[in-house]
C-alpha cells in the first residue's frame, strides 16, 4: 500500500458541525519519530479499515507533560496538561485512544485532577474491540509458524493492569507466542519509562534495555512485540547490540495486525 494517508482534524470536524467517534492521540513519539511514525501510520490504516470515525488535533495536540512530570518539574507539566484539556474541553472531546503507554497513563489517570474527563484506551484496547465486534478481522496466514515474544510496557501493565489485550490481539495472528519468564505483573522494564529515555544511563553492570532484550532473545523468536514507541525504541537497540536486527523483528501490535492485513 503507498503512503499516502488523509486523516482528518477535529478542527475539520468541528468546522463541519461533526463530532469523532474517537480522537487518536498520536503522541510525540508517533508524531516526530520516524520509527514511530510508522506504528502511528499502521493504527491509523486498521482504524480506516474497520469504519471507525476519527480525527487527530494535529498540530493543536502538545506533550502530555508525562516526560516532565517523571523528571520532577511539576510545573512544566501542569502547564502542558492544562493547555491540552482547554482545547479538548472547547471541542467536546469525551474519546480518546493513542499508541502510547505514557500518553495513555496520564491522560487517564492524571488529567482527571485537573478538569479533563475523558474515556482513554490504549490501541491495543482499541482494537481487541474491534475484532471481539468483528468490525476488524485478521486476514491471512502470514505469522504462522512465527515465534513471536511480547513484552509488557509498564505503563501499560503494572501501571493500569492491562495483560490480555495486547496478547488477546496477537492471539489472532495465529503465530506461536512466547512468555519470557518476567512478564505480565512480573515484567522487566525496558529502560525508557521515568524520562530516562531522554538521558545516558548510570554507570552499571548492564543497561536495562540490554537486559531485557537478552532475555526475550533467549526464546529465539522470530519478532518481538511491543505496545510501546519507548520500549520499540529500546528493544530494538537491544538487538542491535547483539547484532540480531537482521534476523529477529521488533514490531508494534498495530504493526502486526496491519502487516496482516496487507496494510503496511
């Protein structure tokens, strides 16, 4: 499929006297990262494919203030996060879903404080309820016979207690999935979550992304799924470390299923 992909504002809606049925909160990593902009392309294709009226505020969305808020400046953050609401609020926005964990953990859990109410879901959420109401259907064979290993971002897991949508989806691929031994509850951060993503680590025995990417390596997959730009970030410099990038993929859940579905 080309690249070209219109996807409108809800500025346009708006002008059209409309209303979304949910706005896809692209993030800063799947608005300006070139990695992450393809996991953003992929959502935003499964979203067409299944029928589903939505928008993005484009450039009206800002940082959610996450990345300042871990680092400690909780003014920056409070700035940021009230910017957003006052524009979501003058819109009527009451929908939300975005590829990432952190957007998602705090438009969820931390707006809510500062006057902005919102129905938030993760995509993978999102699209488990696409395929369970058949409005999206997996086609293909694809990832059969595939070794495909999930790992659990934080924010998502531990944070909000999501397991079982991400795998839920996965589960229609049809490949083979695996568990490292940390999982679920029990997972090992990829490294990126607090705002480290954005500084050099601490001297140590061993970098936590590194770690981390040894132990789903060890399972030998084929792909290792992320439901995060972060953790797809650093598990992916993790197989480059051990010089497996060539043989072992690290893809987005949205990624998988639109590959599937000859989307991507």
């Amino acid at each position: 499929m080309g690249d070209t992909l219109t996807i409108r504002t809800v500025a346009e809606f708006a002008a059209a006297g409309e209303l979304p049925e949910v706005v896809f909160w692209t993030g800063c990593a799947g608005s300006f990262d070139d990695r992450a902009k393809k996991i953003t392309k992929a959502f935003a294709r499964l979203l067409h494919k299944s029928g589903v009226s939505f928008a993005i505020l484009g450039s009206e969305e800002g940082c959610t203030g996450d990345p300042a808020k871990r680092a400690g400046n909780e003014f920056l953050f409070q700035m940021q996060a009230l910017q957003n609401i006052e524009v979501l609020n003058a819109y009527g926005i009451q929908s939300l879903v975005t590829a990432c964990p952190h957007c998602f953990n705090t438009l969820k859990n931390e707006y809510p404080a500062l006057g902005g109410h919102y129905s938030v879901k993760h995509h993978t959420q999102f699209l488990q309820e696409l395929l369970q109401s058949g409005r999206l259907r997996v086609e293909g064979g694809k990832f059969e016979g595939k070794k495909i290993v999930y790992h659990d971002p934080c924010y998502l897991g531990r944070a909000n207690g999501e397991y079982e949508a991400p795998r839920a989806v996965l589960a229609a691929l049809e490949g083979e999935m695996l568990e490292m031994k940390r999982s679920r509850k029990n997972g090992l951060c990829c490294g990126a979550g607090g705002a480290q993503m954005f500084k050099e680590p601490e001297p140590g025995r061993q970098d936590i992304n590194v770690a981390r990417t040894e132990e789903a390596l060890a399972l030998q997959p084929d792909i290792i799924a992320t439901g995060c730009p972060f953790c797809n970030t650093m598990l992916t410099d993790g197989t480059k470390h051990f010089h497996q990038e060539g043989k072992v993929e690290v893809l987005d859940v949205a990624e998988l299923i639109a590959r599937a579905n000859d989307l991507v």
